[in-house]
C-alpha cells in the first residue's frame, strides 16, 4: 500500500505531502519522482526502490508512492483513492476546480483529511458525508474566488441556480446544527459575514463520540440523528451521449449513452428507499449487465427489480450506466449535410451545415452550439481575409475563431422532431483572386488618392501573426470533427424513466418531497469526422 | 437550547474575543507567545499557525514545548492539531518526547473513543524507540476495546509496530491478538485485521501463515463482505482471491457470493472481484461459465468509462486475462476504440488490446479494425502512429488470409504515400508481412516497387530495424531492385557507424550476393566487420563467413547458407508461457500485472540489479547528502538519521535499504568532507540542548 501521498503541483513542487508509513526524509523520494517524471509517461513509473502511481487532475497531480518490496499492493485501490480524495476536496473545499493556492491555503484541512481517510496505506472511507462529521475546519477561501465562483455557476445554469438557492434557502431553515457551517459557505457571501458569528456559538463543538460508531455500522454511509425540518430527495437522471461518425464515409464509430443518477438526500432519520426504473422492471439485459451501483445499494435487491437503498446524506451518485446504442439509431442530433462549395468562377468558397433533430417534440435543446472547423479548408484554398466572410443561419449567431480555426454556430434552443425540424447555416468565405489584386496594386501604385480606409480589424494579418509557426504542423484529427454540445433537459436518451420513488421512514413516519428530473448532454466525444 | 443560555454563551465568547489574534505573517517569538497565551483561543490560532508553518517547510521544531504543553486538552480539534505537530517533530526531539507519553497512555483510557483512537493511531507512529516501549498496554487494551471503531484502528496499529520494530512487535504477543482480530464481529475490523496481516505478510511471510488463516476464514470472509465500506470490500476480496477452494461446488458458490459486486461503482472493487472470479473460474462447472463469462465481460467493459489512469490499469489486466479466456470480449470491440482525446498511453494499450481480441476467423470484424488501424496511422503523435501501423501487419498476420494480407499492404502503401515520414515503421511493416506470405509474388513485388522507388534509402530510414529489413528485402529479391549495387555501396559507406541489425543484414545481404556485386565490395565489408566493428557477434559472424569463402568448395556451402529457408511468419504478437500466465492470473491488479512480470521473477531482478547498480547510486546518494547537508545545516530530520540507524537495520526492513544507504554515507561524510559543518552542527545543538532543558522543566512542572 502507498508509503506516502503528495499533492503536486504543475512545476512538481509538492504543495503538500502525507507521511503514511513513517518514512524518513520524503522530500527525496519527492525529487526522485521530479526526476523521473516525463508527462506523456504511463500514470504507473518505478524508479529505484519506488513505484510512483499519479494521477493528474486539474492543474494538480496526486502522487502515491509505494516501495517495490510491496508486491501485494493493488494498484487499482490506489489510484482510485487518489481519485475518490480528489473528489472529496472538491466536496469540502466547495469548487468545481482545485488550484494550487486552494490548497495551500487549506493545508490543516487536508491533513486532517488525510487522517480520517487513510491508516497505515489502508483506506478507511471516503464518504464525504460521514467525513464532515470528523473533520471541521473551516475551509479558507480568498473572497473573490468565492465571489467568481458564484458568478460563474449562475452565468452558467441562471435558471437552475435560481431555483436551487430559493430550495437551498429552505433547506438552511430546517438544518441541524452538524449541518450550518457546511451550508453556510455554500450561499451567498453578504450572508456569510452576517451569519459567522452563530457560527462560531454553535458550530464549533466538542466532537459527538457517537460518530466514531457510524464507520464500523453496516451501514457505513449515514449517521444517526439526522434531521431536516422539510424532507426532500432530488433524482437527477443525466444521460451523456457520445457521438462519434465518420461522415464522408458514412460509418458510425461510436453510439454510447453513460448515463448517472445523481441524488442529492435531505431526509431525516434512516430513511428506506425504493427506486423503479423502467429499464429494469422491463429486466433490459444490457441495462443490467453494464449499471454500476453506489456502495448503498443492496446489490441483492436488484433481482427484486427494485433499487432499495438508505442514501448517504447530501449529494451522492445512485447509479452509473452505459448503453450502446444500435448504430442505426439516429443520434439526437444529427449532422445531416455538410458540404463545401467551391465556385471558383466568382473567387467564393461556401460552407453549408444543415443540422435535424431526433427527440421527442415537445422537448428542445437548450445552449446548442455547433463548432465547424475550418483548418482543412484553408489549408486547401487560398482564402482571402481581407474581404469580409458572410455568415448566414436560419437561427442564432455564428462566431468566427480565427486563432484556432472553426467557426461557432451558436443556436440555442432547438425544437425536437423525427427529421423534420432542421436548421442550417451557410458561410461564405472570399477566395482570394490574383488578377483582381494586381490590379489594385496597379491602380495604387498609379493613383495619386490615398488607399481606401478600412473598418474593423485587418483579419489577415493577425491570421497571419497567429498561424506563422505552424505552418508545417499537418492536420490532426481533431481539427476535422464537426463537434455539437447541447443539452435537452426533460428527455432521457435511452428511454430510461424512474416509474416510482418511495421513500419510507418506519419511525419517523414523515411526509417527504420527491423530485425526478431528466437530462440529456453531449458527451464530450460529440463528433462529426469530415 | 434556552434562550438565556445562548445569551450566556454569546456572552462568553464576546468576552473572550478580546484575546489578541495571531497575526498572519507567523513570527516564531509571536507563535510562542501566542501559544503560552491564558487565551484557550488565542492558544489554539497559535497552534494553527504553527502547523500551517510546519507544512510550509518552515522550521518550528524549536517550539515543540510549547506545543506540546497544549496536549492536554478536552478539546478534540485542538489535541488533534498537536498530535499531528507531535508525528512530525516525534524524530527530531525524542527526549521530548516521553514527555508526551504519559499523556498519550492516558488519552488511550479516555472515554471518548475517537481520543483512544487519535492516542493509539499516533503513539504506534512514531519513529522513537522509547516510545514505543511504552505502547504495550495501550494496544493491548484498545484491541480489547468495547468500541468496534477503537479496535478497527487498534489492529491496523499492530502492522504499524510490526514495520518499526519486528523484535519488539513479537514479544509483545500482539500477533496472536491481532489473528484472532479476524474472528471479531465487526465486519470492518475482520477487513482491516485482514489488510494488517497482509501487510505483515508481505514483510516477512516467516511471522504469519497467512493461506491459512485465509483458508480458515473463508466463511467470514464472505458473511463479512457485504456489511462494510467500499474499501474494506476490496480487501476482503483481495484475501478471498488467495484461497483455492475445495471444489467446483465451493468455487461456484464463491463466485455467487461475490459476483454482485462486479456492479460496484468503485472501479478497485470491480477489479479485485473479477480477480476471485477468476481464481475460482477453471473449477466451476462448464455449463455455468457461459453465465460468468458474460458477467465478467460486462464488467471489464464497465472499467474502460473510468478516468484514463484506471482505464491503463483495466487495459493491462484486460490483456493477462485475454491470453487465458481469448475469446471473453470478442464482442466488445467497439470499446476499445481510441478516442481522440485519450491520453497516448491508453491509446497505446488499446490498440494492444484490440489487435489481441480480436476474432481472427470473423472477416468482417478484422475489416473493421483495418480500417481503424489506418485511420489511426493518419494522426500526428509518432508513437501511436507506429503503434497503429505495427497492428496493422499483427492483425493481418493473425487473419492470414492472402487476400486480407494485400489488402493490409495496399493500405501500409497508401500510408507511405501520404506520409512521409512514416517509411520506417512501414517497411518493417511490410517486411513482416512478406515474411507470412513468402511465396506471394504480388506482394513481393508491390512492395519491392516501392522500396526501389526511394531515391536514397539510407538518409530516408532512420531505424536500425528499418534498415536492417530493407537490406533484407534487397537481399532476398535482387531481381526485383534497379541499381542494387548502388543502393548496397550507400549502405556499406556507413557500415561501422549502424548498429548492429544493420551490419549483419548488411554482412549477409553482401555475402548472399557476391557473385553478383564486385569482389571489392565482399573485400571491403568483410575487412570492415573484422577489423572495425566492437560487436563481437559481428565479428564472429564475418569470420565465419570469411572461413566459408575461403574453402575449397566454397560456392555449395555459401549456397547451402544462404539458402536455407526461415519457417513462416506466424504470429506477430507475444505471449506469456502458460507457466507466467499463470502466476499472473494470480496477481492481478498488483504492480506485476502492470510490468507482466511476476513477483518472483522481479524479486530476483530486484536484489540483482542492487547488487550492480550499487556503485553508481552511491555516487548519486552521496552527492545528494552533500546537497542535503550543505543547504539544511540545521535540519534536524537528517541529523538524526545517526540515532534511527541502528534501529532500522536491525529491523532488516528492505524498505529501508536505501536509507540505510543514505545514513552511512552520511556518516563517513561527516567525519570527513563537512568537519567544519559538523561543528558549527554541533555548537547549534549544545544550543538548543540549554533551551530545551529549560523548557523541559517547564514542562515537567506540567505534569
């Protein structure tokens, strides 16, 4: 099992290092590992007596060491350690991203963490909910990132935050004191400052030895004694499709749905709860075959057709899937032309993408964009940036990137169909033309009147300030796939629809709040080769 | 809560906030202040800050009294943060130290279990002798403790001391606790009693038999294994997959027991089961391994939507446990794919895997991949690209049909002539291919046009594999080259700078042909290879020829030489003697299965290569030392590592062969090259000695 744990930075600089097996001097194993890093090299590197297992996420590497005596240790349980306890400082630190400053801001914080977490190489629990009751230091934010954070989670989903912090606003109401400084942070900063100071009357307390009792349950997961004033319990079902076709030839390398249910508990008590899901009422083979459940799960109870689980308090994943798709099922969206004109005779080049829909109609996407690439285009014509390109689109804007090369087709809202709803969205770009040019430089040169002043920026030359270095650097892959992102809120790929949600609490006998929500996002893997 | 009571309360804290604040900049005559403070508050900011100093790599040994004075605390945040400052400085103040250990045995009785834990957990870690003669009740009573959770922590506390100190560890006796640990109740201490057997296991197999306390818990085991936490089950499978069962009844009954964990989220868990399943499947009925196999299936599909390092891992576990059940994820190819952004080491695997799983009689299937393959030999990063285009011959080799074979080298083709810089990679390609199917003359010829058609061949092949399979090739099919002559004479100017491939394809390419090039050009290499070149194969090699020419029947027995035939091609890719399989099946999900080499085998290459390598990472270690000694003048952890030595070598730990390495350089470096560091060293800690025995009456007075 791993000897010692540090946290890197990008310049290998450990920002924090966790001694597990009383190793002396841990700085050199940290430079050997400095010495032997190579960045495109496998995640598992051995170098004298040490096996280095790193795992980079963000802008940080998680390392483990493990001395190469240790023949036994498994390799797996250590890299998804590192991964769970990436999570978990994500969970406690409150941000979707980990940087540097964060955690040397934090280091009390993560020390402890690393305490709770991991005894001697052998992992405890990872539970974040169960974690929040051992370890309660405050977590130590610059404001602005606070701020900026907030900021960037509203520009994201406005709607969904809204309605979030009005349910979260209740929530608070209703919380138990184990439970007000980890909300606390979560809302807003004015409410921070003004609530601090109940805080600090109630939040620090000795720590409730009847903690140390939840780990060894076998229920690992909740502790007793929780209590909300309004039960609630949120599903989420988001299902990402990955995409992938090679459109000139028609052949579709990738169908796959990986779908999760995200939950988010606030029950009160030892709640029981019972999930139906069509897909394994219907006993759907590969439904079954390829789920992966949460730790709370009784695994037994799947035969019953039923998901029984206690849940964990506060947000937790239910259940991971992944679905192939038949390859002539029609992907959501789907690029249904995509066509390059060149008329040579008028000096044009025009790019035509018509895309349809395959969901059902009374839902639509929300924030499609389509990304069309261009490098291929101008590496096979001679495009002339001076004069202006045209871009026409039945709906939304198109954006044109000139440093890397595609164009944004940013649609929005799209409504769904069976192929009849289609947009499209034409560009035309100038080619450049000799004659015209001479002439031009003729005329100039001739001409006594000043060269005609233009507007807006001079495209060509910062083309070409940004592509003078790579103009041997052939065309990858990647910069041939028309690639979509959307999200269609209120639809499920696969299908997949939660029949009931029960939720029993034998002694408490509450009344509880249900919520099921589907979702359907592009993968990042959303792709069109053309 | 009452009203008035709250009142009271805010009162109180009011009050106390006029205690001063630590400031942020962490002065350490501030912190002392601060810690000596009549403020409970104020005291423990300024233990925060200390801790936060420390793990800055700021020096605040020198505060370790004080610290250390605020151990006895009702507040558990508080003890907590002085334990961990405690764990740091343990080393470098050992006298101090005791101290300590009163209170560590009294927190080990307090009512509060997580304080008898905390007391426990740190007591057993701390690298101080005299430390740890005093844990013998507190261990022995934590692991009788009436709390699961003390006990849980309490054997884990056992490997703990077992790794400091063997010696000591056995005469306790606490072994014998720590084995009947795994018949207790609780299912998370059977977990972690298991896991600290295993680690004490894998110190020294002599100390517990574990197989067999793993054969006479099997039952626990798997009664245990659904009542506790994701990583206690990996554990516990990790020990079920150590036991061989009776029969197929039993082995069958295993694989039930565990098989719904195959859809556990966590990927480890996932892992460790379908390493049990694995041990038991050869004994199962042959009805029932349909069933399993598709479980299995699944749940190794499962693991390749996982971040991309535990996807390398699964790839690598994948390709051990095709070559035993090839034809497990025969339908599973799609999986495999390479994504445009995974990173090059997953993508290397896959296609490894890939060309492996692939179902050598489905003609369709093969297409696909082909295809694949080609498309992928198209990208930019270099290493996939060779990777793909050497899948490309391994796939068309496992296939086999002639058909599909031209059909591997019209791609390859098409590759070369889109890409320039891809002629290395397919010409050993397309050499392969021609060694499979000898006898094609439409291949032969294909790829010959070709080769004859690159102007200068030795500037345009860079490898030395490449160079030596086109020399080959010209060789063999002499006919079918323009200016052979020309193109050997280029080759043969460069004869003693190419690696040693080359020169003995060129060596044999030169004899095979003397009777159609000049005598001069046979002269010249065979003088060249005996007299110039260091490989003394090479040289042997061009002896023996030259002896061969020089008989008197030379021409039959060249021919002869020559001419024998090399047995075809078959198959392009590696495999593991069943022997090797077999130990790796056993070791799945360990470093083994990453690097394919058995424990073992790489236990014997461990000792050897530090045998050889001695010399030079003494010289490394020593000028690290230096480093060390020069930039820390006062870093107390290396300064003692004089005081740990005897102790750790005695221990016989491996794992601290290389410190031991590093102490004893340190100790004739100290006598010798840094005497005048050593004394500045040594007026710095006669110092720190004056303060700290004042400090250490402080604290006597304490207690």
């Amino acid at each position: 099992m791993s000897s010692c744990i540090y946290i890197l930075d990008e310049n290998l600089e450990p920002l924090i290092s966790k001694n597990i097996k009383s190793i002396p001097n841990l700085r050199y194993i940290a430079q050997l590992f400095k010495r032997v890093y190579e960045p495109a090299s496998p995640p598992i590197t051995t170098s004298l007596n040490w096996h280095f297992i790193r795992i980079k996420r963000d802008s940080l590497i998680f390392l483990s060491a493990v001395h190469t005596s240790d023949y036994d240790c498994d390799i797996m349980c250590v890299i998804s350690f590192l991964d769970q306890f990436h999570l978990l400082l994500k969970k406690f630190l409150e941000t979707p991203v980990l940087d540097r400053n964060m955690i040397l801001d934090n280091v009390l914080l993560i020390m402890e963490l690393f305490e709770e977490t991991i005894d001697f190489g052998i992992v405890q629990s990872t539970e974040s909910s169960i974690l929040k009751d051992y370890v309660r230091i405050k977590i130590n934010m610059p404001d602005s990132t606070i701020i900026n954070q907030l900021r960037d989670a509203s520009a994201k989903d406005s709607e969904e935050s809204d309605n979030e912090a009005k349910k979260k606003s209740k929530r608070v109401s209703g919380m138990p004191d184990l439970y007000k400084y980890l909300q606390i942070s979560k809302s807003t900063n004015e409410k921070k400052t003004s609530t601090k100071d109940t805080f600090d009357e109630e939040g620090v307390d000795t720590y409730n030895s009847f903690i140390a009792n939840t780990t060894v349950m076998p229920i690992s997961w909740r502790t007793k004694g929780i209590h909300y004033g309004k039960n609630e319990f949120f599903l989420d079902v988001i299902e990402r499709v990955q995409y992938f076709m090679d459109f000139e030839q028609g052949i579709i390398r990738t169908n796959l749905i990986h779908g999760q249910i995200f939950c988010k508990s606030y029950l009160s008590g030892m709640p029981k709860l019972k999930i139906a899901i069509n897909k394994l009422l219907k006993r759907d083979a590969q439904f079954i075959s390829n789920s992966k459940f949460h730790q709370c799960v009784s695994l037994e109870s799947l035969n019953e057709k039923e998901i029984q689980f206690i849940p964990p308090d506060g947000d937790f994943v239910l259940c991971k899937y992944e679905l192939k798709r038949h390859v002539n099922d029609p992907p959501m969206l789907k690029l249904s032309s995509y066509e390059v004109k060149a008329k040579i005779k008028k000096y044009k080049v025009q790019i035509l993408v018509t895309i349809e829909t395959h969901f059902k109609g009374q839902n639509s996407t929300s924030g499609l964009s389509v990304k069309v690439p261009l490098s291929q285009i101008f590496k096979d014509y001679e495009i002339d940036l001076r004069k202006p390109a045209r871009f026409k689109s039945s709906t939304g804007n198109v954006l044109f990137n000139l440093s890397e090369d595609f164009l944004l087709w940013e649609v929005g809202a799209m409504k769904g169909g069976h192929g009849e709803t289609k947009l499209s969205m034409t560009a035309e770009f100038a080619l450049f033309n000799k004659e015209e040019y001479e002439k031009e430089v003729e005329e100039l040169r001739n001409s006594m009147n000043p060269p005609p002043i233009r507007e807006g920026p001079k495209l060509e030359e910062l083309y070409k300030q940004i592509h003078e270095d790579d103009v041997s650097k052939t065309i990858s892959l990647a910069s041939n796939l028309v690639t979509m992102r959307f999200e269609v809120p209120y639809c499920t790929c696969s299908g997949l629809k939660v029949e009931y949600l029960k939720i029993e609490e034998e002694q408490l006998q509450y009344q509880s709040f249900p919520w099921v929500r589907y979702k359907t996002v592009s993968d990042e893997e959303y792709a069109y080769l053309v | 809560m009452a009203p008035l009571n709250k009142k009271i309360q805010k009162f109180l804290k009011d009050s106390i906030r006029v205690a001063p604040k630590i400031s942020k900049k962490g002065e350490l005559a501030e912190l002392r202040n601060g810690l000596v403070s009549p403020y409970p508050q104020t005291r423990k900011d300024a233990i925060k800050k200390t801790i936060q100093q420390m793990t800055l790599g700021k020096d605040v040994s020198s505060l370790f009294p004080d610290v250390l004075k605020n151990i006895a605390t009702n507040d558990v945040e508080q003890k907590k943060l002085v334990y961990l400052y405690v764990m740091n400085y343990a080393e470098s103040h050992p006298e101090l130290c005791i101290l300590a250990v009163n209170t560590f045995v009294t927190d080990a009785q307090d009512p509060n279990p997580l304080i008898r834990c905390m007391s426990i957990r740190t007591m057993s870690m701390v690298r101080v002798d005299k430390i740890l003669e005093y844990v013998e009740i507190p261990l022995r009573r934590t692991l009788q403790d009436d709390n699961p959770y003390v006990r849980k922590t309490a054997v884990i506390c056992v490997a703990k001391l077992f790794q400091l100190n063997q010696e000591l560890c056995i005469e306790l006796g606490v072994l014998e606790d720590l084995v009947s640990a795994l018949d207790d109740s609780n299912p998370m201490v059977v977990a972690n009693a298991t896991a600290a057997l295993t680690e004490i296991h894998g110190v020294d197999p002599s100390v517990v038999s574990l197989p067999k306390l793993i054969n006479s818990h099997v039952s626990q085991f798997l009664l245990a294994l659904n009542e506790c936490t994701e990583w206690a089950r990996i554990t516990i499978l990790g020990a079920l997959a150590d036991y061989s069962a009776k029969d197929s009844l039993e082995a069958q009954d295993i694989i039930d027991r565990v098989s719904a964990h195959l859809q556990h989220v966590n990927p480890a868990v996932v892992l460790a089961t379908i390493k049990v399943i694995i041990r038991n499947l050869p004994q199962i009925q042959q009805q029932n391994f349909k069933a399993i196999s598709l479980k299995l299936s699944s749940a190794l599909v499962s693991i390749m939507s996982t971040p991309p390092e535990m996807q390398y891992v699964a790839l690598k576990n994948i390709r051990i446990i095709l070559e035993k059940y090839p034809e497990l994820l025969v339908k599973e190819l799609r999986i495999f794919y390479v994504k445009f952004n995974d990173p090059l080491y997953v993508k290397l695997e896959k296609i490894d895997i890939m060309v492996r799983l692939v179902d050598a009689t489905n003609l369709k299937q093969c297409n696909l991949l082909l295809t694949e393959l080609k498309e992928y030999a198209m990208e930019f990063e270099p290493e996939f690209v060779s990777k793909s285009i050497q899948g490309i011959t391994q796939l068309a080799i496992k296939y086999s049909g002639e058909k599909f074979v031209s059909k591997a080298l019209d791609d390859l083709l098409e590759l070369v002539d889109r890409t320039e810089n891809l002629k290395d990679d397919c010409c050993i390609a397309m050499c392969d291919l021609l060694r499979h199917c000898p006898t094609n003359e439409k291949i032969a010829s294909d790829i010959c046009a070709l080769l004859n058609s690159w102007a200068v061949p030795e500037s345009s092949l860079i490898s030395d594999a490449a160079k030596c399979n086109y020399i080959w090739l010209m060789g063999h099919y002499p006919e079918k080259f323009t200016d052979l002559e020309g193109k050997l004479d280029q080759m043969i100017e460069n004869f003693v700078q190419e690696e040693c491939m080359t020169q003995a394809s060129i060596l044999m390419t030169v004899v095979r042909l003397h009777t159609q090039l000049p005598g001069s050009t046979l002269q010249n290499v065979l003088e060249m290879a005996t007299t110039s070149v260091n490989e003394i194969d090479i040289r042997d090699m061009a002896m023996i020829y030259w002896r061969c020419l020089s008989m008197p029947n030379s021409d039959t027995l060249v021919d002869q030489l020559c001419k024998s035939v090399a047995p075809i091609f078959e198959n392009a890719l590696d495999n593991f003697s069943t022997e090797t399989l077999e130990k790796l099946l056993n070791e799945l999900s360990t470093i083994s299965s990453i690097y394919f080499r058995p424990q073992s085998v790489r236990a014997k290459r461990y000792v050897l290569r530090q045998n050889i390598v001695r010399g030079k990472r003494m010289d490394e270690l020593k000028d690290m030392a230096k480093n060390e000694i020069a930039k820390n003048m006062n870093d107390d952890v290396l300064l003692d590592f004089g005081d740990d030595e005897p102790k750790t070598s005695s221990s016989g730990n491996v794992s601290s062969n290389l410190l031991d390495d590093l102490d004893d350089i340190f100790g004739f470096n100290s006598t010798g090259a840094t005497t005048s560091s050593e004394t500045k060293d040594m007026q710095s800690s006669t110092n720190k000695m004056n303060t700290s025995t004042t400090n250490t009456q402080d604290l006597l007075n304490l207690f």
